[in-house]
C-alpha cells in the first residue's frame, strides 16, 4: 500500500511487425468496469507501447485489471491480478474475493447445454450469487449449481430463449463484494417453432371403458407430451377410475390437459369428459368437450341461496362478466344438468 504500481504492453503482429496503438480506442478497466483516469490512475500510449500505472496504491484497487489495444488492424487485451498488502500475514486474510477465472460472452443454440464457470480466490468463507438480467437465479429443473474447491459453475440445461441476456456472478466475504458478468446470445435457428395445437384435446370413452385422449400438435424440435387429469400427471401404469363429484360438475368424469413442450415454449389443450342425458329408454352416453382457450367466466355476482315452499316458482339470477362472451351456460341441480326446454324451466 502507498506505493506505485505500473504494467507496459506491446502491440505487434503475428508477423512480428509493430503497430501504433490508436489513443482513442484502447482503454483499460477494472474488475469489468471502465477505468477513469485521474491523479493516481494513468493510461499512457505511446507508439505501439501502452502503460498502465497507479500511485499511491491502496487496498480497494485490488482486482483484475484489463488492457485493451486497438489498432487500424484490430484489437487485442490482457488481463493481470493486482494484489494489495502491507506485508503481514494478517493484511492477506482480510482481501475481498477475486475472480481468477471470469465469465466470457458466450453465444449457445436454443436446446442445447451451457455452463458458466468461474474460479474465486477468498481469504474467508465466500458467499455466491448468481443473477440473470439483475433478477436472482435460484437452482432448479434447468439450473444446477455446481462448487468444487475455488471453481464455481451454473450448468443450464436446455437452453431457452429467455435465458438471453446479462449474466452476473457476485462473491462476498466478511472483507468485500466482487462481480463478473457476461452476456449470454441464444441462436434460435429460423425453422425452430414453439409448439401449437391444430386439434384441441378430446377425451373419448372407448367401448372397453377406457379414455383415450386425441390432439394433434406442431412444433420444432419436436415437442415432449405429458398429460394430466383433474391435475395429476398420468404416468405409464397408472390407473383412475372414472368417477362424478356432485359438489362440482355432476355430470364430469374428469377433465384432462395436454402439456406439449420444446425449448421454443409450452402449449396446453384440455378437454372435460361429461355424462350427457337423453329421455326415453336411451341410455346416458358419454361425450369430450375440448376447454376453450383464453380467459374463462368471470362471475360478478354469485348464485344466493333460497328459501321456497313445495310448488311456488323459483327465480335464481346471477351476473357473468362479458366479454369474453360464453359460448354456453349451463343450469344444474343434483341429479343432473336442468333441461331449459322443459315447460316447468324457462
């Protein structure tokens, strides 16, 4: 500390030839972050040479420092680790952290595998975060956080559209905070395409008492179907029995969905399968209605409950919020839908 510090680079060819570096264009920073010259810190260029050069150096300019040269031909940096003590072992365990290894820009296909791996030197125990476009990334089905001594890494796997942006890796001990960022492109080839419905979900009752469920759907890479009733995943071997809640729909045997998804997005279809009644000796049939998209009903004022005797008429009103206006509305008691055709409901 309170000394000098300075570190020259040349600038040549691969040929061996020497260029004038440009004094507009090269620049230096630290840790990520531009350097603004002032009375301690200094660039200084000169022909192909350039000089970085601190006085009266203190702790908090410890760090990674960049150099970055340009010339009519092209540019070029290097990077070096400026380390601040006085001389005493104590000085050493009270360093903010420093990236030995820092994140790069990186450009990665849509679907596949990427991982950002940084090593950290601390003097105490590291605290790591990771933060994608400023927002905190915690560990998940497609983000996995790996540490192995001084190195740490988040493995991402696929690789999303919304995985694009500011990528940020922040290190704090009891001493300081130190960053690394980079930017991360996500290549969405042109025939890539999220997945989509051409055929809503229908839910059919087969003649041996089974379901089956029909949809069909488009989308590139080829999308991954899972599919549900009433909420639940159905899996390989699994059974459900076809069974009415009188408390909901009374005349519902479930309602199942269609979740279809690549690394372009996700679609869903889903489909109730009802109980339909006819008069006469035919007997109840079973019939799919797909679920229609967008946004469902909305009530703005609730079905009351009523106090009526045996054979005076009964008014029950309610209020649905429009539009969207609702292709059907449907009245139901506990044995069953009401038909409005009948002469004693209207």
């Amino acid at each position: 500390m309170g000394q000098k510090v300075s570190s020259c680079c040349k600038c040549s060819s691969s040929k061996g030839r020497h260029f004038a570096c440009c004094e507009n264009a090269s620049q230096g920073s630290k840790d990520g972050a531009p350097i603004a010259p002032d009375r301690r810190r200094r660039l200084h260029i000169s022909g192909n040479t350039i000089q970085l050069a601190l006085d009266s150096v203190q702790k908090t300019d410890a760090g990674i420092y960049r150099v970055t040269a340009t010339s009519p031909t092209g540019s070029a940096s290097r990077d070096l680790e400026l380390r601040v003590s006085q001389g005493s072992s104590s000085d050493i365990e009270d360093e903010p952290p420093a990236f030995l290894r820092r994140l790069h820009d990186l450009s990665v296909k849509v679907g596949t595998r990427t991982r950002f791996l940084v090593e950290i030197r601390s003097s105490s125990d590291v605290t790591i975060k990771w933060l994608k476009n400023e927002q905190p990334v915690t560990e998940g089905e497609r983000y996995r956080f790996v540490n192995e001594g001084s190195f740490h890494c988040i493995d991402v796997a696929p690789v999303t559209t919304e995985d694009s942006g500011r990528w940020l890796c922040q290190a704090e001990n009891v001493v300081g905070l130190a960053n690394s960022g980079c930017h991360l492109n996500v290549l969405v080839p042109k025939t890539y395409k999220a997945p989509e419905f051409i055929e809503e979900l229908k839910a059919i009752l087969t003649d041996q008492g089974t379901v089956a469920l029909e949809c069909k759907v488009v989308g590139v890479p080829t999308p991954l179907l899972r599919w549900f009733k009433d909420g639940k995943e159905i899996r390989p071997g699994d059974v459900f029995a076809l069974t009415v809640d009188p408390n909901e729909d009374p005349t519902s045997l479930g309602t199942y969905l269609c979740e279809a998804v690549n690394c372009m997005g996700t679609a869903t279809s889903s489909s109730r399968l009802h109980i339909v009644e006819h008069s006469g000796e035919e007997k109840s049939r079973i019939s799919g209605s797909p679920i229609p998209t967008g946004p469902p009903p909305t009530f703005i004022r609730d079905l009351k409950n009523e106090e009526i005797k045996i054979g005076d008429p009964l008014t029950l009103s309610c209020q649905i919020s429009v539009p969207p206006w609702p292709k059907s509305i449907g009245w139901y008691n506990s044995q069953g839908k009401i038909d409005d055709q009948s002469p004693q409901s209207r």
